[in-house]
C-alpha cells in the first residue's frame, strides 16, 4: 500500500510547454500529480516574478522535469554547472482551495517563488560561485492560496559544487492535506528505516564486542550503522531539516563517507560469513580502490572528487555483480550439507536484495525512475534476510553447542568412572602395602634396626598420604553424583589430631616448625571419623606446606553445643583475593596458576569444605594475614562422651610412641663430587639421599631455594645441583635463573628431576638454564646415571678449556721474549753497560717465567706488575726517554689473582706501537682500582691509535694485525663469566683499554680448581 501511494497518478496530463492544465483533475479522488514535462527554462538568467510581468527575460527552451543537466551538446543541452530559471504555469479549477508542493531534490541551490511571492529556497543560487552561492540540497514542502486559476512557478537553479545540477526528483502537486499526507509518509518511512538500521548496526556491534572473536558481526555492525548514517543525510535529509544550519560540505563529506564505506564493510562481511566467495588476494584488490576514494573525500575539496564519483559507482557495480556471479557459481556446483546449502541460499537472496537497493538508488539519483520506495522495500528484505542468516548460522552453532555439551556430559561422566575405578584399584595395594608396614613395625622380637623402623616408617605415612589423596579423588565423584554416604557417630577428636601428626611427621623435616596439639582430652563431636580425619589432615598438611618456622597447632572450644575446631600456623599467609578462592575446585578455577606452579591447595580443601557442611558443620578461614600466618576455623556439632570400650579402636594407631631422629640431611665424606638436592618434600630428599650414598657422592640438602643459595656460599666445592619445579616461595624455575646468573652452564650443572612433565614445562625448565630434565617416578639407575654424564661433560670441558687457556699462554712468552732479546742483541753493538742492564732485568722476567707453573691460570696482581717493570725498564733502556710509564694500583688489591699475563701485552703494545710509531714523547698511563666488588683495569696511552676496522674485527674476536697479544687476552677473558675487555681509540690521539674482572669469581674458580 505505501508502494502503491509512492506512484503518481497515470490520469494526470504532463506539462506541455510550460503549462500544466489541471483544471479537470478531480484532486480528492486523484489525489497528487508529479508536475513532470516540458519546463520552460531560461540558461544563464536568475529571473524575477517581475521580469516575465515586464516582458525582460531572454531566450529559453524547454526542458524535461525531472532531469539532470548532461552537459552541452550538438542538439543543445544545459551545462553540468551553472545557473538558471525554470518556469511553469498551472490551471487549476478551484482558486479557493489550499494547494501545496513537495520539493525533494534541486541541485545544489535554488529558490521558489509562486504567483510572485517568494515561498522557499534550499541554499542561495546565484549567477557566480564567488557571488554569495550557498550550496544545499533539503527537502521541504510549501502550501499555499493561488487566488486565482493559473499558478505560476519560477524556479531559480544553480550549482558549481556537483557533477551535475538540476531537478533531479518528481516535484508532487496537490491540495494541503494530500501533501501533508505525503510529506509525512516520506518522513517517516526514512525515519523507520534509520532507527530499523541503526537498532540491528548496535545488536551487531554488540555481539561482536561480547565476543571479539567473531568478526562477522563487527563487519555488518559497522555496515548498518554506515548505512543509518547515510539514509539519515538522504532521501528526505532527516538530519539536514532538523538542523538546516549544519555545515553543506561537513554533511556530504559525510554522506560520501558512509556511502562508499558502506561497500567496503558489506564486501568484508560477506568474505567472512562465507570464506570461499573471494580470496584473500582477490578481496583486497577489490577493496584498495574504495579505500583510496574514502581518503581522497577528506583530503579533496567537495567539487573535485565528486567529478569521479560517477566512476566508482560504476566500479562498484561490477563488484557487486561479480560477488553474485561466485555465489551462484559455488551454489551451483556446491556439495555440501543440506544446513550450509540452505545458508548459501539465503546468502544469494540477501546479496540480490541489495543489488537491488543498489541499482534502485543509483537510477533514481539520476531521475530514471520517480520514486525510491522499491530501494526501501529492498533493503529491508536484505536486512530481514541478512538476519535471517545470522540467525539460522546461529541456531546450527547452538545444535552443534548443545551435541557438544551432551558429548563432554558422556565423557566427564566416563572420567569420574574411571577415575573412582582406578583409584580403588590403587588403593587396594596401598592398603597391602600399609598392612605389611604395619605388621613389619610391630616386631616383637626387636629384630629391627633404627634405621629399619624409619625407612618402614617413611614407607607408612607416604602410604597414607596416597591413600588420603586417593580418597580426596573419589569423594570428588561421589558428591558430584550426589552418592556420597557417610558414618556419623561420635569420635574423639584430641587422639584424631595426634594420628594426623604422626602421619605427617616427616614432612617437617628441614623445618624449624612444631606441631602443637593443645586439643583437650574428652572432647568429642558428631562427625564421621573417617572423614573428619580426611579434613583435619588436609588442613595439616596445608599448613605445613606454607610454613617454614614457627608453629602449627589444634585447637577446640565448645560454644553453645557447637565444637570450634581451629587450625593455626605462622606461615606465610593469604591476601584477601586468594582467600576467597582457596576453598574452589581446580576444574572450576580460570585463574592462571603461578610461575612457580605451587599452590599449597589443590583439591584438598574443596573437599574439606563439601565433608564439613555434609556433616552440618562448616569450614572457612578464621583470619590470615600475609607474613603472619593463617587460621583455619572447623565447626561440627559436639557429642556427649564415650564409654571406654568405644574408644578401643584408637589405641593401635597411638601406639607410635617412640621418636625415631632422622638422619642428618647432607653426606659429607671425602668424595670426588660434591651434589646439592633441592625440592621441599622431606620424603623425596631422603629417597635422594639413599640413592646417592651408595655411589660415593658427597650430598648437601635443602628444602627451598632461600636455604639452597646459603648451602651454595657454604659449600662453594657443589658440582651439580638436583632441583625440584615445585617449591613454596621461590620455584625452581626461579632458582635455577638466579644460579644462571652466577654460574654458566659448564661451571655448575643443573638436573631438574620434578613431577612435572608436560612439554611446556620441560621447555620452561632449559630456558632457565638447565643441563637436563627428569621426569618422576625414575628409575636409581637412569639418575645416577644422568648425574654421571653431567659431571663427565663438566670435567671433560674443564679439562679442555685448562688445555686451550694454557696453550694461549704459552704463545705470550716466547712473543715477549722475541721483543726483549731484539733489544739486548741492538745494545750489543752501541753500549755495553746498558746491554749488562738489560740481561739483568731479562734474567728477572725469565726466572720469574721458569718459575711459574704452565697450568696455572691465575696469578696474583703483584706478580703480574713486577712483569711489566721488568718489560718496561728493558724499553726504557733502549728507547730512553722517548715515553713515560705511570702505574697507579691500590696496594691492598695486589694479592689479588687476576689470569696470568693479561695486563703486559697491552702495556707492550701501547708503548712498541702506540708510542714509538708516534713522533716525539708519550706517556702510558695503568690504573689499577675497585669498583663494585670487582677490579677495573685501564691502560690508555696518547700514541698514534688504532683504525676502526682493527677494533671491529678484534671485537668480533677476529685476528687484528699481525700480533697474537690482544687477540689471545680476548679469547682467555670470554671464558671468564662476568669479565669484560672494551677498546676507544682515536686516531692520531691515543687509545684507552678497559678490563673488568670480577674479584669473587677468580677466587671461586681457582678454590673448585684446586679440589679438582
């Protein structure tokens, strides 16, 4: 029906020669009339009313409304820009009647008088662009009285800004109310569909921002609105009428802008909702051109790029075709499923849909066709179509969702099946392996040793643990399927805390940490005794984990029939963030785990807290505080107390009276090798330890990272390093870095032998600097035998790097001793005495060098200046004052070691070719001093420098020159960790050498050397 009311009346005449005669036209039944014809038009005139009154206006010709002006030609024609007066005279056969017109578009200017009177303008026509023309384009309406049958209409056109000018649209005649009608219908079906676009463009854009994966959504979110924007500025110009004095060409650009985005984000939707439309390639070909034009609309002037706009229509209406032309393409030759055919069908009928609004706006810009709504009524279509998609993709995501969640329900069921199943097949030997403990402890006969009892007893209480483990992983399923039962009756809780103590007895070891059971004798709750032990040994063993000193103790007091059982330690403690979530099940966490991988919690807690309210009681944290310590608060309901055969089922288990001693946690003997084992279990470093022991090896133990750096200061002889991942505090991950950064991987081997075996965790474990990785449960011979090859390759390479820096060395001597004797042999022949000088200070260098040990690296500082005096006077001699030597060297730092020889070769090669090649006198200068716990050596001289290209191969480690002194120094200093060599020098002014050598790491070296 609004269709229908859109089309003008077929009955009315056309305007023939600049009349209309419509003075037998019936208007209440016919309605409007489109004053389409013959308009008279005067080219180049802006005329007055007055002016065809007085007979002053020139030539015209007719000219069809609506049309644009084409441009000149050989059978006339208007030019694209300029001015001029349109002029029409309509009959009318009711002179009282009110009578109205609906002017839609008039580019870009004009003016409208009737019978004389000026009525409405868009804009300011004039006769020149720089003669106060004020471009615009607004719908609008006027209404008024003809007084009389003949109505005249001059209309004043000009445009200088678009391609084309003229009247483009239908202009409607028809009484007051007819228009109305029609103004309204207008308005508000371009008010409709804005807020239609604009409500689906942020549905869209909201989808994609609730999920950012889903780009298809950003892509038609963006589309709508570009459309809502564009239709807000076009067709009856919403926003220009409510706001007639916004800016002309602010509004275009924006209208261009939306416009030609509009095609690149529906081109990109369509390539995302259906991948195989355009490739990659082909879709940015498609998209560049449009992207260019969208820059040149805020970079160009409105009147310049608005020349081409007509060519990028058109290319965009290939584009639009060829999109069409593949779908139907791959509709056609498609064999998928029913679902993606039925989705590629309606992908087609949204496509055409818009093709259709497409080639709808084109035509009627261009005053083809009289009236857009068949545009309209396509957009919508692509738009209900378009979310049909959407919907229908939607629906199948939510099947396939839902098949999905039915599949993971099977397995997660199947994986509590077998997870029940594997643990009670696992508990049956635990059981055995406890019961033969248990029988093996009581040893009437005093059979065993003390020794005996403890590895007995550590088999028992690491039984236990599993056992504890085993039944934390089966209650999970139980109380997930609702199956738990549970066995209330009365139990004494002081003689429950004292069996929870003496099962995790051992894991106190290496911890200055008490337990404290200041329960009071005959206190009883209602609880299921199995259970209540359950929680009361996670709590416990939660405790100790986080505790290093200090104390871990249960408490009870009894309120109002309600049994306060409290767990306190002095442990590290919880910020309130953490303590929120200590209590979550693991598999419903999404918080990322710490680096170090250790959080004390595990699932043992959540089930603490499930068996404490199935027993009406509950579990929560007291208070904690971080550095302080943490209390964790056990309320159940209090029980009257016990006849004393009832309590007969706990005698057996109090009966470990005795307090075994454990052994001493390190093996110092006169071994070869010296290990370090560092992990926080007490159970895994005495399993450790017994390997160990039987392979003469000295052992040094720690339980955390803090107390393995003290050992490693302690016991600077340790030549590889056993570490856990798992460890409170500092990890070993950690650990092994802040090692790392003392020690390279040569020095000091790293085996990390962890539980943790995923691949992620064993590439973390060799980008901290490990040597190896082992992976638990191992077998005694696969780690002896990884600690063997480890200490092999540290022996092997130590050898190696002994052999290298002493056969660098040995080439320094006999290049000094060259130097030196082509001096004495020179004074031979010139002066006696100073020849004698010289085969005395020569005698001193060579005892000093027949002395010296050929294997030994590091000498101290003094040796190694009394070397250089003795050089230095033998130039001296020579050379006489042609140079001054100064040394400045702080005496308390000349029993330092330092490697042998390699200070001199740098003072010889400053003074042979920094100075002597120099005309006139120079000066060396060595400084010797401390600096942040390690020695800063200079030797700088003012001779002639060394040329770029020298220093950047010596920097590289590449030969400079034709001397093996500086070049040898360089390779020795690299297999030094912390030590440095830079050289600056300036042509002409003199070079500067800086060595840094650390003062701690030759002691260290030389110390671990002489154990070797």
């Amino acid at each position: 029906m609004i269709y229908a009311l859109t089309i003008p009346s077929r009955d009315a005449w056309p305007v023939k020669e600049g009349v209309l005669d419509l003075t037998h036209m019936d208007f209440h039944e016919q309605g409007l009339v489109n004053l389409d014809g013959e308009w008279e038009f005067y080219p180049n005139q802006l005329l007055q009313p007055e002016d065809f009154r007085q007979g002053e206006h020139g030539n015209f010709k007719y000219l069809r409304v609506p049309g644009t002006w084409k441009g000149l030609d050989s059978s006339g024609g208007v030019s694209r820009k300029g001015f001029g007066t349109y002029r029409l005279r309509i009959f009318v056969n009711d002179p009282e009647a009110t009578y109205g017109l609906k002017l839609n578009s008039i580019r870009m200017g004009h003016q409208l008088y009737i019978n004389g009177k000026k009525e409405g303008n868009s804009g300011r026509p004039a006769a020149a662009k720089e003669e106060g023309y004020i471009p615009a384009n607004t719908p609008y309406a006027v209404y008024f009285h003809p007084n009389g049958q003949e109505i005249e209409l001059v209309l004043q056109v000009s445009n200088y800004v678009y391609f084309t000018g003229g009247i483009v649209n239908p202009i409607q005649f028809g009484k007051q109310s007819s228009i109305t009608q029609w103004n309204g219908l207008l308005f508000g079906s371009d008010l409709a569909l804005v807020v239609t676009l604009f409500m689906f463009s942020t549905y869209h854009l909201n989808l994609y921002f609730l999920r950012r994966r889903e780009r298809t959504y950003l892509f038609s979110g963006l589309y709508f609105l570009s459309l809502s924007i564009m239709h807000v500025l076009y067709g009856e110009k919403i926003f220009q009428q409510l706001w007639p004095e916004a800016p002309f060409y602010v509004v275009y650009k924006t209208l261009d802008v939306a416009q030609f985005s509009s095609a690149i984000f529906i081109v990109l939707f369509f390539c995302s909702i259906y991948k195989g439309v355009l490739t990659d390639r082909i879709k940015w070909y498609l998209l560049v051109p449009h992207m260019v034009y969208v820059i040149s609309i805020f970079i160009l002037p409105y009147s310049i790029y608005n020349e081409v706009r007509f060519i990028f229509f058109s290319y965009l209406g290939l584009v639009t075709f060829y999109i069409m032309a593949r779908m139907f393409y791959l509709f056609s030759i498609s064999r998928r499923a029913e679902y993606e055919r039925k989705e590629q069908l309606l992908f087609i009928v949204a496509f055409i849909s818009l093709t259709l609004y497409l080639v709808d706006g084109s035509l009627f810009s261009e005053s083809i066709i009289q009236t857009n709504m068949r545009g309209k009524i396509a957009l919508t279509c692509y738009v209900m179509s378009l979310n049909m998609l959407l919907a229908y993709r939607f629906t199948n995501a939510y099947k396939k969702n839902e098949m999905l969640t039915d599949r993971l329900t099977v397995s997660d069921q199947l994986k509590d099946q077998f997870l029940m199943h594997t643990s009670h097949e696992i508990k049956t030997p635990l059981h055995g392996i406890m019961n033969i403990t248990s029988y093996l402890l009581d040893d009437d006969e005093r059979n065993l040793s003390l020794k005996q009892r403890q590895h007995l007893w550590l088999i028992k209480d690491t039984s236990v643990k599993l056992s504890m483990l085993m039944q934390d992983l089966i209650d999970v399923s139980r109380l997930k399927h609702g199956e738990l039962r549970l066995n209330m009756m009365e139990v004494e809780v002081r003689s429950i805390v004292q069996i929870v103590f003496n099962v995790l007895r051992f894991e106190l070891t290496g911890k200055a940490v008490r337990l404290n059971n200041r329960v009071p004798a005959d206190q009883w709750v209602q609880a299921d005794e199995n259970r209540l032990r359950q929680i009361l040994y996670n709590l416990v063993h939660n405790a100790i984990k986080n505790t290093d000193e200090g104390e871990i103790s249960v408490a009870l007091k009894n309120n109002d029939g309600i049994a306060y059982i409290t767990v306190k330690d002095t442990g590290r403690g919880m910020d309130e963030g953490k303590q929120t979530k200590v209590f979550h099940y693991f598999e419903q966490s999404e918080e990322v785990l710490p680096d170090d991988g250790y959080t004390g919690m595990g699932v043992g807690l959540y089930i603490s807290r499930k068996l404490a309210e199935r027993m009406d009681g509950q579990l929560r944290i007291g208070w904690s505080e971080v550095g302080k310590g943490t209390s964790m608060l056990l309320s159940l309901r209090s029980a009257v107390k016990l006849p004393l055969e009832r309590q007969q089922p706990h005698a057996r288990e109090l009966e470990r009276t005795e307090e075994i001693e454990l052994e001493a946690n390190h093996i110092m003997e006169q071994y070869e090798y010296t290990i370090l084992i560092v992990d926080d279990e007490a159970s895994n470093i005495h399993t450790l330890l017994n390997i160990l022991k039987r392979h003469r090896y000295n052992v040094i133990a720690a339980f955390s990272a803090h107390e393995a750096m003290d050992k490693i200061k302690q016991y600077p002889q340790v030549d590889l390093v056993i570490l856990d991942v798992m460890m409170p505090g500092t990890s070993g991950i950690e650990l092994c870095e802040k090692l790392r950064a003392q020690y390279s991987i040569l020095d000091l081997p790293i085996l990390f032998a962890t539980a943790k075996d995923t691949s992620h965790d064993i590439a973390m474990g060799f980008g901290a600097g490990a040597n190896d990785y082992l992976t638990k449960p191992f077998e005694a011979e696969t780690l002896i035998a990884r600690i063997q090859t480890l200490l092999t390759m540290k022996t092997s390479i130590q050898d190696a790097l002994r052999n290298q820096m002493a056969f660098h060395q040995a080439q320094i001597k006999p290049h000094f001793l060259y130097n030196a004797l082509s001096s004495v042999i020179s004074f031979c022949y010139t002066d006696g005495e100073k020849a004698a000088f010289l085969l005395s200070k020569l005698s001193q260098y060579l005892r000093y060098i027949l002395d010296t040990d050929h294997q030994k690296l590091f000498v101290t500082l003094n040796q190694e200046l009394e070397l250089i005096e003795a050089y230095v006077e033998i130039e001296r001699a020579r050379f006489g004052e042609r140079f001054d030597f100064v040394c400045y060297a702080d005496e308390h730092l000349r029993q330092v070691t330092i490697p042998s020889l390699c200070i001199q070769p740098f003072v010889e090669n400053a003074i042979r070719h920094g100075l002597f090649e120099k005309d006139g006198h120079g000066t060396v200068i060595l400084t010797i001093r401390e600096a942040d716990d390690a020695l800063l050596i200079t030797v700088k001289d003012d001779g002639v420098g060394i040329p770029k290209e020298l220093i950047d191969q010596f920097a590289i480690g590449l030969k400079a020159g034709k001397g093996i002194g500086m070049t040898n120094i360089r390779a020795r200093l690299d297999a030094i960790p912390g030590a440095s060599l830079s050289i600056s020098s300036t042509l002409g002014r003199g070079t500067k050498i800086t060595m840094c050598l650390p003062r701690g790491q030759h002691v260290l070296q030389e110390r671990r050397r002489e154990i070797v």
